[in-house]
C-alpha cells in the first residue's frame, strides 16, 4: 500500500476471538494497535471485523478501498456504516445511503412515522382497537398498516412455533418490520400477544425516542377466557395447547406504557372508542401532521 497525502498508509488489526461483553449477538470487540497510535473502532451490532489507525479513511478490506464518509443512515442515526461489517450471520455488508430520506416521506404523507404497539392476552380486543384505529386514521386521510399477529404467521413467520425462542424470534421480525413501516412514514400498528417484556423492550429500542407507542389491554384474564372466540382457552385447559399465554405460559404486563386501555365491567368502551383514545395520542404528540 502507498502513502497518502505524505502520511503512512493505515494499518489493519483484525480482530479475531470475538467475544461480547453482555450478549453473543452484540459482538462488541475492542482492541488496541500494537506499537502505539490512535485507533479508531468501527463498532455495530454484529461483529466487528476490522479496526484501521487514524490518519487515513480510506481502508483496504479484502482487497477493495473504501473511502465512505461517515453518515447517519434512514433509523440507524449515529451508527457508523462507513465499513463492511458483520450483522449476525451476514458478514461484508455495507448500508447504502438513500439522498431520499424519512423527513422526505413525511413531508409527502403530512404524517410522521411511528410503531403503535398493542400488546394483550388473547381476546383481550387487540385486533379489534388496531383495525379501529386504523379506519379512524383511514376516514382522516392518515396512511397505515395493521401487523397482526396471527396474519403475520400466515407468511413472514409460518416457520416459527409457541416456544419461548420461537416466540422472541416471532417478535423481533415483527419488530424489525414495524421499524421499515415507520421509516416509510407509515403508522404501524402492531397487534399480537408479545408477552415477554424483554422481547417489547427490544422492538421499542429499534426506533427513535417517543416512536414506540406501547399499548397495553388491561383485560382480565377470566374475562377473555370468558369471550374465548376461537375456542383457544378451552383447549389449553383441556392440555390440547401448551404453552398457552394465561394459563400454562407467562404474561408480562407493561410497567411504563404510553396508553392503557381498561377494561371495565360497567360502561366499558367499544373498539372504536378505545381507538380514539389512541388517535388522540397521536394528534397531541404531533404524528398526524409533517
């Protein structure tokens, strides 16, 4: 390699043995340049596969130059996706930049993008406040897109079971969708079960702050066993089903949501009154206009 501009050319350190420091997913690897000098680490949420020494951006990664500038990329502001890195299994990938961006979007739905996420027990009404809330903003001139849980196992996520990891896996998709749906300026609004807390966090930690809407259906449990329209509960109490939310699985309450939706034994709200609760969140926080 030759020098550039009179100074030396970068020096590589791959970094091998990665290991992580909370999660093997994460892949957060840190190292230091042998002989001195100062370094600069390309971090992300994969693997990190190579560090080159300040002095030069441009960087020879299997046998190609790269010379990026650093940028903020459509939901990932403030990564750095100047380099090739490794996301999970996928390794020498690199975010392409669009001149086209979110606020663009925006500016021609005169909305703004956000995930609406309605978790419950099963019949607790979450299918039907989404489709509400969706005609309501539909009626308003608002673009959105209903993920149901059930719909989405249909295509995206028919290879995916009830189990503790199939059903993380079923919320990090849907997560990572919801993510697209907004950065289009879309209102996502997402309907499924999601009872592991764990699982909503980490969906809600994919957007900006205040564009997760947690919504939580404060339904008892005996009243939707009560409704049970698809005859599920009946089933799991006969040892038909396993691992069903509610009975033989655990359901994991919002501590700090956005917006619960009571349930109440006299005078309780209808779907679509629910729904407006909602869409008045969403005028008073700014989402139904640019």
């Amino acid at each position: 390699m030759i020098s550039i501009g009179g100074k030396p050319p970068p020096r590589l350190i791959t970094a091998t043995g990665l290991e992580s420091s909370s999660s093997p997913k994460l892949g957060f690897v840190f190292a230091s340049a042998r002989g001195g000098g100062s370094v600069i680490n390309l971090r992300s949420r994969g693997s990190l596969r190579i560090k080159a020494v300040e002095g030069s951006r441009r960087v020879r990664l299997n046998g190609k130059v790269d010379d990026s500038n650093e940028k903020s990329t459509n939901g990932h502001a403030g990564r750095n996706f100047s380099q090739l890195s490794t996301i999970g299994s996928s390794t020498n990938i690199k975010w392409h930049e669009c001149s086209l961006g979110k606020v663009d979007r925006q500016n021609l739905l005169k909305q703004k993008g956000c995930v609406i996420w309605i978790t419950g027990l099963s019949s607790s009404g979450k299918s039907s406040v989404a489709c509400a809330l969706s005609q309501s903003l539909h009626r308003r001139g608002k673009l959105s897109y209903v993920l149901d849980g059930d719909n989405v196992r249909h295509g995206l996520n028919h290879d995916l079971g009830f189990k503790a990891e199939d059903r993380a896996e079923n919320i990090r998709r849907i997560g990572e969708v919801a993510k697209l749906f907004a950065d289009a300026g879309v209102i996502c609004i997402a309907s499924l079960i999601s009872p592991y807390k764990r699982d909503r966090d980490a969906c809600r930690a994919l957007l900006p702050e205040g564009d997760f809407i947690e919504v939580f259906m404060d339904v008892p449990l005996q009243v939707c066993e009560a409704r049970d329209p698809k005859g599920l509960y009946k089933l799991a109490r006969a040892g038909k089903i396993k691992g069903f939310t509610g009975i033989d699985d655990p359901y994991e309450p919002p501590l700090n949501c956005e917006i619960v939706l009571e349930y109440k034994i006299e005078g309780g709200a209808s779907p679509s009154e629910m729904a407006e609760k909602v869409f008045s969140y969403l005028e008073e926080k700014g989402y139904l206009q640019a």
